[in-house]
C-alpha cells in the first residue's frame, strides 16, 4: 500500500471513530445517561477523552434526535475494538431495560 493510500485509510478510520464517538454520546443522552460517567465505568484508569468532550458539544437533546438502537451502537462500539465500552453500555441495557 502506498503512503497516501495508507493515510487515507487512518483518516478514515479516525472519522468513523468520531461518529462512534458521538453516536455513543447522543445514545446516553437520548436516554438520559451521562456519558463521561459510562466511559469511566468502561476505562477507570484513562484520562478524560478529549474526544468524548468534543462530540458532548454536538449532540442534541433526546426531543431533537433520531432513535438510536442500542444494538447497532453495540455493534459500532465493537467493530472499532471498545469492546469494554460495549459490556458496560450492554449491561446498562439489560439492567435498565433500554431500546
């Protein structure tokens, strides 16, 4: 692979991570979950995600936003490897009985 072959596949990928990202925070909005508490839960030892904060900033309240299936956000989370992420948001989802 070419190096601008190569660096495009990395920029892509970094996008989808910010749209997981957000889609993980607009999902605990819409049903009225902190997601900086859940990431904590998920990675106690990690440092604030940067990231995370950013996509806070983009989301919108749960009245303007589309439905967001818990199963396709599980799904999200696990293909970009947030596979801690994914059991702690699955065990919400059983425990709280969510969508």
């Amino acid at each position: 692979m070419d190096r601008s072959r190569e660096e495009e596949v990395i920029r892509n990928y970094q996008k989808g991570e910010k749209m997981m990202i957000l889609l993980f925070a607009q999902w605990c909005m819409n049903h009225d979950l902190d997601p900086v508490v859940i990431y904590k839960e998920a990675y106690p030892y990690q440092d604030k995600n940067k990231e995370l904060i950013d996509a806070l900033e983009l989301t919108v309240p749960k009245q303007e936003s589309d439905h967001i299936d818990s199963e396709t956000l599980l799904e999200v989370l696990s293909l970009y490897g947030n596979d801690d992420l994914a059991f702690v948001v699955s065990d919400l989802i059983a425990r709280k009985n969510l969508k």
